[in-house]
C-alpha cells in the first residue's frame, strides 16, 4: 500500500484565556457603579430634609435619576460581563494527514 498526506481542517473552539479577567473587571466596576448609587440616594435624603428653596429643587432635577442611571450601567456591564465570560473563539488549523491509498495511478504522456 502506498500513503500520501492530505490536508484535513481541524475546527478549534476555545474560551480566551483572559476572558474570565476581563469578565471580572466589567463584575467589579458594575459593583462600584452600584456602591456609588447608594451613596448618592443616602447623600439625596441628608439633603432633602436640611435644604429649602429653589436650589433644592433645581438641584433635585437635575440629580434625581443620576442613581438610576448608575444602577442601569451597572445592570447593562453585568450583561456585558456574562457575555465576555461565556464567549468563545473558533480558530481553524490545518493538519496533515496520512491516507493509505491502493493503488497511484501512472502519469500519462
């Protein structure tokens, strides 16, 4: 029997190796996003009881929805973290195989 090597593509599909890290970061960030809402909700409630006027009001319409909006941001990173976490990358290599043949056919002239 006569063997020759064939090209085979192989199909790899893996889970970047920093992805956990990055994943992790985005986790991170999104918990402080949502430490610093607190934060502003209970600095909201010190001043809404100290504070009267049209300063108050101006101030309050302007911030009121900031808390939300760190709480929001911090949902939306949670989303992307778990995307990052769960993603993977598919790289295709080609390897070479051997492959038994009967019989090579003769050239012809």
């Amino acid at each position: 029997m006569t063997t020759i090597l064939v090209p085979r593509t192989v199909r790899i599909e893996f889970v970047p190796p920093e992805a956990p890290a990055i994943a992790a970061g985005l986790r991170s960030i999104a918990g402080n996003l949502r430490e610093l809402a607190s934060h502003m909700r209970s600095e909201d409630g010190v001043l809404d009881g100290s504070w009267e006027g049209r300063s108050k009001v101006r101030y309050f319409d302007f911030h009121l929805r900031d808390p939300g909006e760190a709480e929001s941001t911090a949902s939306w990173l949670d989303g992307e973290a778990g995307r990052v976490a769960s993603m993977t990358v598919v790289r295709y290599e080609t390897e070479w195989v051997e492959m038994e043949v009967s019989s090579v056919p003769a050239a012809t002239n």
